[in-house]
C-alpha cells in the first residue's frame, strides 16, 4: 500500500467529527504556508491525563471570579499592558 492510499483509508475512516480539522490541515500543508501555531494545535494529543486537585481548585477560583465580576475585558487588558 503506498502512503497516499494510506491516507485516503484514514481519510475514509475519520468520523465526521473530525473531517473538517483535517481539511485545514491538509490545506494547510499542501500549500505549504501553513502557520506553524495552528500546526501545533491541531496534531498536539488529546490531554486525556485526570485533572489534579490543584487544577480543580483553580477552575472552581476562576468561575468564582467570574460569578463576582472579578473579570476585565480584552480592551482593559490591552490598555494595561500597553498593547
């Protein structure tokens, strides 16, 4: 089989999910400007690693921020960081 008919069989077996973060990426790297970010994000692994203690707390810290507005827009942030 050679690598191009090994392609087409992953191809056929994407499921729809997925058929359409293939096509940018094969897009992407047929014409050969791809950004090399968006390379990274679209082949990077599934985090399947169980979320730690550590992590649960500060997602539960940050939605508190967010219930209390405790929160600044892209604007605000921009302007304090100079951008």
């Amino acid at each position: 089989m050679t690598s191009k008919q090994a392609l087409h069989n992953l191809v056929d077996q994407l499921p729809s999910s997925r058929v359409s973060t293939a096509v940018r990426l094969l897009e992407s790297l047929r014409s050969g400007d791809y950004d090399p970010v968006l390379l990274a994000l679209l082949t990077a692994p599934v985090d399947d690693e169980p979320e730690t203690d550590e992590e649960r707390a500060a997602v539960e810290e940050a939605k508190a921020d967010i219930a209390a507005g405790r929160v600044v827009t892209n604007e605000e942030l921009r302007r304090e960081i100079g951008w």
